[in-house]
C-alpha cells in the first residue's frame, strides 16, 4: 500500500455511507438520539463515523483489517517493525512499555522527571524504580534530559535492570544523545523505551534531533495528538527488533484500553500519518521557519529571553527542537505563571506551560505568522508595562531532590494507611502521588520518606500559583502516609 492511502478512514467512509441500520452502540445513533444543540455543533458528518469495532470495521484489540492495515502504514512511516494506535493516549501507551518489560520486584531505570503515567505502570506491574537524576539548568530553573555517563552508571551497577526508559526530547524540546544511550544500554541486552510525547515530528525533519525508532529503541511512545495533527487521546506505540515481544505488547495494550474503541480517534490517526508521511518535511519546515522568526524577534523585547542552539553543547543538551519556545520571563520580575495568567486575561493567549520562572509555547504546523505576532506584540507590552519594576533574576533552582524508597511503590499503594497534617509528615513514608501537573513530574512517589525540603518545594510552587496535584486532600492540610503500628504493651 502506498502512504498516500488511509485505509481506516476510507473504510468508515464507505460503511458510513451504505447507511446501515444501526442496532448497536453507540446509542445516539449517527446522533439522532442525543441532544440536538450538541448534534448540530459537533455535525453529522463526525457522529456517523462515531462507530464501534463491528465485523467490517475491524476491532483494535485484534486487527486483521482495516486496522492492521493503518498499522502496518504508520510502522511504515516511522520505521518501525509494528505500530499500535491508541486511544488511551500516550499515557496508555507508555503504561504498556513499562508493563510489559518488567513485573514483580523486577527493576526499571528510569529519569525522576518521568510523566506520571510512568510511574502508574510502576505500581501496576510491582516494580521498583531505579531513579537517574536529571540536569539541572541552573540558569533556566528547569531539568533537562539524563547523561549518557549517568545511563552508564545506572546500567553498571543494575545490570539485571528489565528496561531502560528515556524521555526524548523533553517537554521544553531537549534531547540527549540517544542514540549512544541505545547503544549503551543494548551492550547490556537491556531494551530502551522512550517517552516520545513530544517528538512525533521528528523523525519526519534531518534538522531536527533523532527519533526513537532512527536510534534503534525497542519501544516509543509517542503522541500524534500533541505535534501531529490527530485528535486528542490518540497516539501510537511504535516497536523495533526482537527484545520484547508483539504480541506481549499488543496483550497488554488490549488489557488497558477500552472495549468501546473510539473510530474517530482511529482515525484522525490514520489520515495524520498520511500527511507526516507525504508532506512532513514541507510542513515541519514551515513551522521550523516561524519558530525561529518568533525567536528572533523575542530575543529583541527588553527582559524576554527565547533558548536557542546556544543552549547545545552538554551532555544533556546533544540537541533541541527549536519549535518548542523556551520563553525566560525570570527577569520581568514575575513568574511564568503571573505572565500565563496576563496573556490570558489581556490577550486571549494560552501558553503550553508556565513555570517559576518560564513559560513554553509550542508551534505547529497549525499556528501562522499572525498568530505569532500576537504573542510577540503581547510580550512586547508586558515588557514596557514592566520597565522599571523588572530586574535581574538568579533563579533558585527548586527542583525537588528525590527522596529514599523505603517500599517498592506498589506495598505502599496498597499498604494501610492514615491522613496526616501536612507541617507533621516529615519522616513518614508516603502513600501516594504528589506531582507538579503539568508536566506530571512526582515531588514525591509511593513508599518515599517525606523530607522537609520537599514539602517546601510543594509550597513554594503552591505560593507561586503553580498546579501542585496528587494527595487527595486538595487543601495540602493532609497527606496520606502509612499507618505506623505500635508495639503492643
């Protein structure tokens, strides 16, 4: 078959238009049965591709048709040996990495600044983590990806580790040296599974850092959604070589996802593959274009700083993917959050993510240069509003340090547990996630002995306005930690 086709859409195209009588779900049936002011703003076209996996439309959990047919393309596409659609999003995708390489008591490495999702599969498959601390940039206040030295040392003294997992490139768009890391970690036998969230595009562009299958992983998960073009929730799984098994994979993946496979996320992933496949390169180099003007001329606003190559040259900084805008605001005199909320409420703007001392915004095929003046205009204003309340700013890198694991991640899950006052929880082990979202990275994990130092990066971020979530107490009053037993008298 040729990347020009799309067999999934083409298929629920054509059932669609035999019109057949629908005695099955989805019960609005092409949405005669469903509010009619949603019906008419989401349209009939959508509603009556809104299909399940009936005979001829193939089923995700076991394709054999038009499904495996769109998988079979997009392992095409992106070198893969097979690809598996998910409509779980990437976080499904990355939950079946983990699970199916490692199992009870078995160990993973992987970097602290993990999406959350990663360390859900940690819990569902009993492992135990083994944690690579990530750089510190102390000039940005943000973590980057992990060295190859520090792959090196963690592989050295866990050579009996099931999976090595990467993110690459990070949410901010850095990227290591994967394909040493690969390397590395293949002299061991261990397989690689990278967190690809963020780099669909690139292995569609030569100026853009390599992906995970061009590196030689055993396993990427990687969001269309976000960079691609798809609909939001649907992403792939791409898979390389024979290190871990297909059909292990494609279990697991089924014992995760829904029975009610949403064919309009199937879909869109289909026909964005197309578009990667036979324009990609024009198109991403479209947006290479504009993200580079932007920077330009946000480097030109008094207290803005946009990162550019000039952030290259560590080991933790191999390469970048300069459609991700890394926007200092540190010297405004504000935080990234104050200004998230000031483009919003003066402009109309959303950003990606605002930190401390940073917001990040991401370009895609889908902005233009209109859209990019607004943002740089907008900035511009900020920075007069600012002009003589600004100044100089050495940011105080509050990166949370990882604490001790006392219990594997899983017994502390499950362990029997009690609420106590957030100032009293020093010392005591914790029952569950506490994590800055986004972008998901744990402050604190199952089973880690709360420090101090942590619970004052939680409050810091939560004075500052940043999204603290995790406990189940919203308030922080409380944390759930285990319950301590005393010795019977």
């Amino acid at each position: 078959m040729s990347q020009t086709e799309t067999p999934l859409f083409n298929g629920l195209l054509s059932h669609a238009k035999r019109e057949p009588i629908q005695f099955h779900i989805p019960g609005h049936k092409k949405g005669r049965g469903m509010d009619p002011d949603f019906r008419n703003f989401i349209g009939e076209n959508a509603l009556s591709i809104d299909l399940i996996n009936i005979g001829p439309l193939d089923d995700l959990h076991r394709p054999s048709g038009i499904i495996k047919e769109a998988q079979d393309l997009a392992a095409e596409a992106f070198g893969a040996d097979h690809t598996f659609f998910s409509v779980q999003g990437t976080s499904g995708a990355i939950m079946t990495m983990v699970m199916a390489v490692c199992g009870p008591g078995e160990k993973i490495i992987v970097p602290r600044n993990v999406h959350k999702s990663v360390m859900s599969a940690i819990i569902f498959a009993g492992a135990t983590p083994i944690f690579i601390h990530p750089v510190v940039d102390k000039e940005l206040g943000i973590s980057h990806g992990i060295t190859t030295d520090a792959v090196e040392k963690a592989l050295e003294q866990h050579s009996d580790a099931k999976g090595l997992l990467v993110i690459n490139p990070t949410y901010f768009g850095i990227a290591c040296d994967l394909k040493e890391v690969v390397d590395l970690a293949h002299s061991y036998d261990i397989p690689v599974l990278v967190d690809e969230a963020h780099g669909v595009h690139i292995h569609f562009h030569d100026e853009l850092p390599l992906s995970a299958m061009q590196a030689g992983a055993d396993l990427a998960a990687t969001s269309v959604h976000k960079l691609g073009g798809s609909m939001t929730q649907s992403s792939i799984l791409n898979l390389k070589g024979t290190r871990v098994s297909a059909k292990r994979v494609q279990s697991i993946l089924s014992m995760l996802t829904t029975t009610s496979t949403s064919y309009l996320l199937l879909a869109s992933l289909d026909v964005a593959r197309k578009r990667l496949a036979t324009e990609g390169r024009a198109i991403i180099e479209e947006t290479i274009e504009l993200a580079q003007y932007m920077r330009k001329e946000l480097n030109e606003i008094e207290h803005i700083y946009c990162v550019g190559r000039e952030i290259l040259g560590t080991n933790a900084t191999f390469n970048y993917d300069p459609t991700k805008l890394i926007i200092s605001v540190k010297d405004l005199g504000i935080s990234g959050f104050d200004v998230e909320v000031w483009l919003r409420e003066h402009y109309n703007i959303e950003v990606e993510l605002s930190d401390l001392y940073n917001i990040l915004c991401i370009i895609t095929p889908g902005d233009d240069r209109s859209d990019a003046d607004k943002l740089i205009h907008a900035l511009k204003e900020l920075s007069k509003e600012r002009h003589g309340k600004a100044a100089k700013v050495n940011p105080q890198v509050l990166l949370p340090n990882i604490p001790l694991l006392a219990l594997s991640p899983r017994d502390a899950f499950y362990a029997d547990s009690e609420l106590v006052p957030f100032d009293e929880s020093e010392g005591r082990i914790i029952a569950e996630f506490i994590m800055v979202y986004p972008p998901g990275i744990p402050i604190f994990t199952p089973g880690e002995i709360i420090t101090k130092e942590n619970l004052n990066y939680i409050k810091t971020n939560m004075e500052a306005g940043l999204p603290v979530q995790g406990p189940e107490d919203y308030d922080f009053k409380y944390i759930r930690v285990i319950k301590e037993h005393k010795a019977i008298k």
